[in-house]
C-alpha cells in the first residue's frame, strides 16, 4: 500500500509472487485506490508542501489517523478479493510522507532525514497481518536518499539484456529507473511530474486533477516563465537527488509568476516544465535509451505523454502495461516486494540509486500478533 506525493488515495494491491528467492514474475490479484477522508487529506498535503504540524498532539493522532486508514483500505481490499487475512503473508506499507530532508534539515542542515506516518503497528493490529513499514530511514541512516525505492523492483520485472530501458513513474513526482543492458541500474527524482499540475487544476477548476491534461491544452506555453522555472537550481544537481511536495509547491511557481497570466496558460507551462525535465535528465543520464516503461498517475494524462513522446525521438514511450505491471499499482505492487525482501533478510535498496553506503534490508516488522 502507498499514498504518494499527491495524497489522492490509498493504493492498495494485492500481489501474489512466484516462488523463489528472486521473482520475475508477480501476479496483481486485485488492485483498487480507496479516497482519504477530505479533512485528513488537507492535512496532510499541508504538511507534505513544509507546513507544521501545530503540535505534538496534532502530529502523533495524524500517525494514527494515516495508519486507521491504511488499515481500513487493507480490510476493504481483501474483503472485494474475498481473501481471509490469515492467507496473506505481509503487509508493505509505505505511508505518507510529510517530510523528505535527505540533504539535511532546514534547522542545521546536518541531520539528514525522512518521515512516513502511519504506525506499522496499528495496522498489523488492525488486520492481523505482520505489517512491514517505515521502509525509507534505514537507507537515509546508510547515508542515502531512502529515495526512489522502486529501482530494485523494476529492475527484477522490466530490463532487458537486449536494450536500455528506463522505468518512469509519474506520481506527484517524476523519478527514473535507468535499466541499462549492461551496467549498474540506477534511479533519481527528475522533479514534479503531477503536483503542480494538480494544484493549479484544484485552485482553477476545483478539480485534483487536470483530466487528461485537457485544462493544460486550452492555454499555451509561456516561455518566459518556463525559462524562470527550469532556473531551478535543483533540476542541474547530479543524481542521486530527490525532492518532493515541500520543495515544488504552489508557493514556489507564484514566486516566479510575473503576474497577469492566464490560468490555462501556466498549466500548460506546468505542464511543459515536466515533460522537459523529465526528458532532460533522461538524455543526460541515459542517452541511448530505447524505451520508455511509463506508470503512475500520470500515464492518464495523454497530454504530457505526448510531449514526452515528441522531446524523445527515436525513443518507444509506452506504459508498464504491455509488460505485465498495471501502471496504476506499480508502486503499491513493489512495496508488496520490498515486504517480501525484508521477511527473506534480503536488501531492498539500491546504493547506486540513492547514494547509500550499502545494501541494506529495508524496514520495520510489526508481528501479526
């Protein structure tokens, strides 16, 4: 299960592997996005854009409230499988991240770390299922990014030895997985893929979500204000890097507005500003990359996979579908796998993906009972 950046559901997958100490092969036995409750939702976008929680009360009934949830779209999931709890080995829970700092806190710059709320515990308790959790702060602790976690999964499913490939998941935020034929995978955020789209199309249309990029279509590109966007220092560092919602927010695309543009008209430069990130870095870091393998919320949007498609001749851009991998629970499906590694002590991070000292097994175990 996970909540990503934009926090527009829980994404539940129930995935069933093929035996071995490594699969190639799972199997989504059913998949389904159960909607937050509206008032929990707004704060936890608010908290994940660098907000504060306004105390420590506020903060610790949050965890619970995330985890009641995750719980509940557990129960509900097996319940439209008509699954008991008892066939189920784990649960992979991500959470929701409400502060991503792997380059340090804002406070002295020099404690690096990640927070996902929603207790593990409560909802092993909850299910009655061991519930493996809190999968990101073992890799920042190893002196990574604990970010993209996906790498290793999409590198058991989707490479080839015949082609470079790279996976693209286009959540709130764009991250890469570079499958080369030969060679180390590696993985980075490239910078908003969805978030900002969605937050324009909330404010404008009232809407969380630009359907199909159709808003983004009625307007133009300004290049004006796509030059002060790209002027980001972020998008020139070097991978590993990643980012989130406290980073690419609202606030920081009104900072660069010069003020009178129409609102259609920054949605398509919101929407231009992703798709030329997202192909920058891709030539940059893998320059003869044969295949795009596309998935996340973004995929519906057949607007920016166009432009993708046209700022990367010569290059297949397709969605995970064709490889077995409903792109809508991409994600969901690999923390059910990074579940799995942690309960086989086996390592589920990627140290040349987030910069971490070593492999390491990922996680925290919650007991069934």
């Amino acid at each position: 299960m996970i909540s990503g950046t934009s926090a527009d559901g829980i994404d539940a997958a129930l995935v069933r592997f093929e035996a071995g100490a490594a699969p190639t092969r799972c199997e989504l036995v059913i998949g389904r996005t159960y909607a937050w409750d509206a008032a929990l939702r707004e704060r936890l976008v608010a908290l994940g854009q660098g907000g504060d929680a306004r105390s420590l009360e506020e903060l610790g009934t949050l965890d619970i409230q995330t985890a009641e949830a995750f719980a509940a779209a557990a129960r509900a999931l097996l319940e439209d499988a008509g699954v008991a709890p008892g066939e189920v080995a784990a649960i992979g829970s991500h959470g929701q991240t409400v502060r991503h700092r792997p380059a340090g806190a804002a406070f002295d710059g020099r404690h690096p770390f990640t927070w996902q709320i929603g207790d593990g515990a409560v909802i092993a308790e909850r299910c009655g299922i061991a519930t493996v959790a809190d999968f990101r702060r073992r890799d920042v602790a190893a002196g990574g990014h604990g970010a993209p976690l996906m790498p290793a999964f999409h590198a058991a499913l989707l490479g080839s030895p015949d082609e470079d490939r790279a996976a693209l998941n286009l959540g709130g935020i764009a991250n890469f997985t570079l499958l080369p034929a030969h060679g180390a995978v590696r993985g980075f955020d490239t910078g908003p893929a969805n978030c900002l789209m969605d937050a324009w199309a909330l404010r404008h249309l009232g809407t969380a979500f630009d359907a199909d990029g159709a808003f983004a279509a009625r307007g133009e590109v300004d290049p004006a204000l796509l030059a002060r966007l790209l002027d980001e220092p972020w998008f020139a560092l070097p991978p590993p890097k990643s980012t989130g919602r406290e980073q690419f927010q609202l606030d920081w695309v009104e900072a660069r507005l010069g003020g009178g543009e129409r609102p259609q008209d920054v949605q398509a430069t919101l929407l231009e500003l992703s798709a030329v990130t997202i192909a920058q870095a891709l030539r940059a870091q893998q320059p003869a990359t044969r295949r795009v393998l596309a998935c996340g919320g973004g995929v519906r949007n057949g607007a920016l996979l166009a432009r993708l498609a046209e700022r990367l001749p010569g290059v297949a851009v397709e969605t995970t579908q064709a490889y077995g991998l409903d792109p809508d629970f991409v994600e969901a499906m690999g923390f059910a796998w990074l579940a799995r590694q942690t309960l086989a002590g086996l390592p589920g991070n990627l140290p040349s993906v987030t910069g971490a000292r070593g492999l390491r097994v990922l996680g925290t175990v919650h007991p069934a009972g």
